[in-house]
C-alpha cells in the first residue's frame, strides 16, 4: 500500500495548505439534514461525500461509501484502501472536473459527524513509560515505578466497545463505589475524581480467524487508520476497584473518540524509530524492522486554555507490537476491533496527558487561565487535538471533544 | 411476564419428563443441510423449527425468528418473549395440531447449532465466594484470601467478544509470554497451565442509552436468558500479565459458551436465596427484594470422567446485582450484551470449578479415571452440564463442550 503522494493542487478553494490538504483525506460518516449518513473525506473546510461520488461515478463502491459506517469499506482490504484513496485525490486534484465534483462538497460546517465505524472489540494499552512510571510513583511511592512485566509486553485490557461515543457528545459524570484511604468503607455518588486520558487509537479493518497470529509486519494490513481517545477515567472508582482483576467502571461509562480516522497511509511521514527497547529485548514475535513510531503531537485544551501538549514518538511500545501482542495467543481478530494506546504522556511536567500525573495525584493543583483544577468539574470542556508532519506540511488528525455533565 | 406454566402434556415423543419438556423449551440458532440459520426450541430430543412455523402461522414474527441469531427476538421485548415461549407451549401440546406441527420437527441429531446470539460486550464476573477466597489463599498465601473490595462490590472485567465460541468448538492452546517464579524472564510459547472455568452466562435482551441505571428489580425485563460458559484460562500467562490492568492474553483466546439459551421464565422454579450478605452490607444500590439466587447443578466432565459438580446456589452475588453494578455508572447496555458468573465454585473440594482450585495451584493432582491431571493436556475434551429444578421437573441447560488442541 504506497501513499499517492500528490503532486498536483486540489482546486477546493483553501484546503491547499491547510491541515487538511489532499495528502491528508481523513474519513467520517457525515450525515445532511435528512438524508441518511454516509462517507466523506475532509479536505479543508469541506467534506467530499463519497457516497454520493460512487452512486454517479463508481456504482460498485456503492456498498461501501454510501453506508453509515466505515466497517464495509474496511473489510474490502487493503487494496481497495488504497484505491478508494487514489481515487478521492483524483476526483479533488483534477480541476477539470471542478464543476462535476463540487457538487459533491458539503461545507464541513452542514454535516454531522457520526460514530465512524462499529466497534467490535475494544482493548485498551498502557503504551508510554513515562506515563506508567508516573502513575507507579503517585500509587505506589515506596516501591518502584515499573511494574516487571511492563517492558516486556504491552500491559492491556479489554474496555467497553458499547459505550465509545463520537466526540462533541456530552458525558455524564459516573457514579459509583469510592473509598478514600481514610474512609472505613466505600460511598455511593458522583466521582470526585473524574479524569481524562489522552491516546491515540487504532482500528483494525481485517478479519483474522481464531488460532491465529498477527506479525508485527502485518500492520498496514490489518489497521485502516488512528482516531484520537478520550478514555475518561474515574479515579476514586478506579483505586477501588482495580485489584485484582483490572479498571471496570472507572472507564466503562464513556470512551470518545475523534470522528475522523486518519488512513495510515497519510501517516507514513511521521514514522519515527521508537525512542528505543534496548535495555530489556523484546521476545522475537515483537521484534519490528524500520521506524514503528509516529511522531503525532496532542494538544490538550481544558475550557480553552492548553495544558498539556503529549508528543505521541515518545511511546515504549509500537502500535504494531500492540496489534502482534493482541493476537499473539490465538486471538481472532474483526472489522472493527479497536485497539488505544493508553495515556501519552511525554518526559517533561506539560507532556503529561491525564488530570492525575498534571496535578500529580491531585496534591499540585495545575493553572487553567485564571483557574485551578486538580480533577474535571462539571460544565468543564476538554478538546483534545492531534497533528503531524504529512507529505506536505503538517495534517491534522480531528480533535475529540467532550463536556462534562452533572450525574444524571 | 409469568411463565406459561403448561398444564397440558406434549405429544412429541419421550419428551414428556425429560430434561427438555413443555416447561424448558431453550431456544437455539440451528442449521440443516443447505437451508439458512433460524431460531428453534429444543424438546425432547428434538427441535421445534420457529423460523419455519412463523412463516406458515405468525408472518410478524418471521423477522425475529427466521433469522441466525437471537438478537432480533431479544430486541422485541420482554413481552414478545412471553408471548413467543406461551405460543411454542401451545404448539407442543395441542394434540390436535400434531400433524401441522410435526412438519417442523427436527431430529435434534439432524441440527448444527451456531452461536446463538451475535455478542456485544462482554464482562466476566468473581461473584463466587469459595473461588474468590481459594484463588487468594493459593496466590496469596500469607495474606488476606479476600480483597477489601470483594465484599462491597461485584469484582468484574471486561473480556473478549469476538472470540466466543458455541460449544462443540474446538480450542486450540494459546501461546504467549509466561514466566515461572523461579525463572529471570518470560519465554515465549504454548501454555503450560491451561485450565477452565465453569460459569453461568446472561444474556441482555435490551437496549439501555447512555446516563441511566439498570436497577436490580429489572432483572427479568433486562435479561433474556442464560447459558452455560467455559471461560479457558491460561494461569501462566495470566500470572504474568495481570498487573495492574488485568487479565488479558490469559482469558482472549477462546471463551466458550452453550448452543441453548434458557429463557428466565423456565428458570422461575429454581430460584433461592443468596447465601447471604449480612457480615458485610451491601450498598442500596445493590439491594434485592425476594430470592435472587439459581439452585442450577453444574457437572464437569474431562475425557468421561465427572471431576467437580460445583453448584450455582453457593454464589455470593446474584445476577441481578451484576447488571445493577455493570450500568451503575451510567454505561449503556445493548442487545447481545453478555455477563458470565466468573468460576462457581462450592465449599467442598469436589464442588470446585476450576483445576486451579481441583489441584490446589497444580500441587495436588486429581485423578481422572485412571488418569491424573492438574491442568489440561492436549486432546482432553471437557464437557460442562447444567440442571436445574423445572415447574414438573429437572430441566437441562445444555452443555458446554470443547476440546483442545495443540498450539496452531
């Protein structure tokens, strides 16, 4: 699968340039007042609808772009990917076929965003050492940071795939069980320490049958393309719970991801080596060849003020190790298995991506503008936004956004 | 929603006392020679064609019985489920329609049963007290053989969907990372602990949005039925994997389940009391009115040879109290949502569900015929049974059978 790699200017008016130029074309599934929802690509501030563009033009695509979900065009394999892409640069390069193609462009503004695909499985990562060295310091101050096991495979569990939203939902403050180590027994209420954490996600748009095994240099195979995540995170239901059988309700309640899913090949610039596994080798079945990293930086903004700006290179494990790792037992895997890195974290304090490792525990409240926070408050807004170098200039990835409201 | 409660006698031969009477009928997706999957009821030994008499009787309910799987019967409601189980009744004991009916009778040696319900998320449970405290006193034998939590809450994690299986499916042993405590580092390879656990599933026939809460007392609206589950563990890699986040590798490879679902209404009979949560009280949420307990007998069967009959009444968390816990945060529920017991496990040693607690951690093999075991070898086949006391008499859940096979 190579990249088209454009050498021609899309004739939409403003995109050249922009964050969303032809080497980019992320994909959604946008819904028009009341037609039903279909796939576009993002180039500037519009949205190729190409549901529409295969009806008139390419009638076998139909199936695949003219539905609601990315699951169909996914399954058609990697090939068809890449031809799908090829083809969105052509129809937006070709300034002959302005007339044609323009009205096929809706104003990013006039459509909404769905969830982009279903969600088969979800399985959540803990991907950066710095942030799981962070956390291992605040949790576990006497003893040491990295647990055993964390360099020698990519610690995971399996999340909620039914409660993943698209972003700009509103989320609902979780209720449950929380005790505070002072307290003699858990409360019922609203969490007191609601968090967020800043990943990047990959989704896999290849069936795999039980039994089998996933290399690492299947990668561009098997994953379509990276959404941003949100993984909100309740804390105090989260240190409760958590022993010994992992998170549960402290992430179950809601999970957002960006509507948009950038295809790997528009990534292929940001490719960067992992900052390096050399001090405990990995086992053979996680070796990889050539830069699997990507250098994605996150902006975290909290009711309009950054506070944190994670860069994605600075992560352990690839996001191919993570994909071998999954499947390495015999796993099957589905259009529509979601995988996430877990929090990005980068080595300095305004790299850190969840509310616990910015205020440190919540013992150092951090700035927001003219506020301080520790933990979310409700009527609070995250947006968190993801960019990186393209075949041009710098892409953008979409943004997830998210308020937060009372419990209900 | 009542249970029919059939007065009358079945005409279809030798099942009239059988496990699979008029007061059982568990619905199944079966398939014969070339003809699409559809929805039929076991009786006796044989199956009752739903697909096939909606479409010559009850055309408006073709969609949700002519179909391969569970889902759209489920999404109809609980009502439509009473009125489906009271028409099936009606059919199976109006002797004077036995000539139409018989049509579509199936010998149940002629049906191939597929997964019966398409899964959406899926959580396992530790909702037994006896496993909970053995799992602790071999793991932890120094400390406390129950967590802090273990009394507050039901402790539950989030598994892999897409790889459950329909009994009768074959296993192949998972491979990975395992690491002996005597040993410096993990080595990669085929799992030298393999084990199972015997659980009781449910299955969620409803649709919750975002921001609610399930209660307790909507159990019977909100769970369709019941099956048996094999949840295959690997100890070793479980063992090495599980901290912080959990088992992952240890559980994704294979989780298998019955090819019957038993409505709750056939079940109503085998209701009792929890054992007991008075030491400890439960949250409000959490609380119950009435018998919220199954008195179902499990038996577990390797190569021939019954090794445990753990029983479901010996648990210390109802069904009821998992669904109030799994939503209380707000988490949505979809239709095809599935929840296993985690191990059941009795008080006496002959009572345990897993080989874990059958072998003390592998110290104390267990003879098995002639044989002896502590964990599976390639080739043993395990074939779990469940019954339970009907409205005439014992009914069958089914069984969960599966055998394993080399790592592929």
């Amino acid at each position: 699968m190579t990249d088209p790699q454009p050498t021609t200017t899309t004739w939409v008016d403003g995109a050249a340039g922009s964050l969303y130029d032809v080497d980019n074309l992320p994909y959604a599934v946008v819904a028009t007042g009341d037609e039903p929802a279909r796939i576009g690509v993002r180039i500037g501030e519009h949205v190729l609808d190409l549901g529409a563009a295969a009806r008139a033009l390419r009638p076998e695509w139909t199936p695949l772009l003219a539905v609601p979900r990315l699951n169909e065009l996914m399954a058609a394999g990697a090939t068809t990917w890449a031809e799908v892409r090829a083809w969105a640069v052509e129809l937006l390069t070709d300034a002959t076929r302005r007339d044609e193609v323009e009205a096929w462009l809706l104003p990013l503004a006039d459509v909404t965003c769905r969830l982009p695909f279903e969600v088969a499985d979800y399985v959540d990562y803990y991907a950066s050492e710095h942030h799981a060295t962070n956390v291992g310091r605040i949790f576990r101050p006497d003893g040491a940071a990295l647990l055993p096991n964390w360099k020698h495979l990519p610690v995971g569990y399996h999340g909620r795939a039914g409660s993943i939203v698209v972003s700009g939902t509103p989320v609902h403050r979780p209720a449950g069980q929380r005790k505070a180590p002072t307290e003699d027994a858990p409360t019922y209420g609203p969490s007191r320490r609601l968090d967020i954490e800043a990943e990047l996600g990959f989704v896999v748009g290849r069936s795999v049958p039980l039994g089998q095994r996933v290399g690492t240099g299947e990668f561009a195979e098997t994953v379509f393309g990276v959404t941003g995540v949100n993984d909100w995170s309740a804390r105090d239901i989260q240190a409760w719970e958590y022993v010994p059988l992992g998170p549960n309700l402290a992430k179950s309640f809601a999970t957002s991801i960006s509507a948009w899913v950038t295809p790997l090949a528009a990534l292929e610039p940001a490719r960067v080596p992992l900052p390096g596994q050399d001090d405990v080798p990995v086992l053979p079945y996680l070796a990889e060849d050539g830069p699997s990293g990507y250098d994605i930086e996150v902006e975290v903004e909290l009711n309009g003020t950054v506070v944190a700006r994670p860069p994605y290179r600075s992560m352990y494990w690839s996001p191919a190790q993570m994909l071998a790792h999954l499947t390495v037992n015999g796993a099957s895997l589905r259009v529509g298995d979601f995988y996430a890195s877990g929090t990005i974290s980068g080595p300095e304090k305004d790299q850190r991506g969840s509310f616990l490792e910015l205020s440190w525990g919540g013992q150092e409240p951090f700035a927001v503008g003219d506020a301080e926070r520790t933990f979310l408050e409700d009527g609070d807004e995250v947006v968190l936004r993801y960019t990186a170098p393209g075949a041009r200039g710098r892409i953008g990835l979409g943004e997830v956004r998210g308020k937060i409201l009372p419990t209900s």
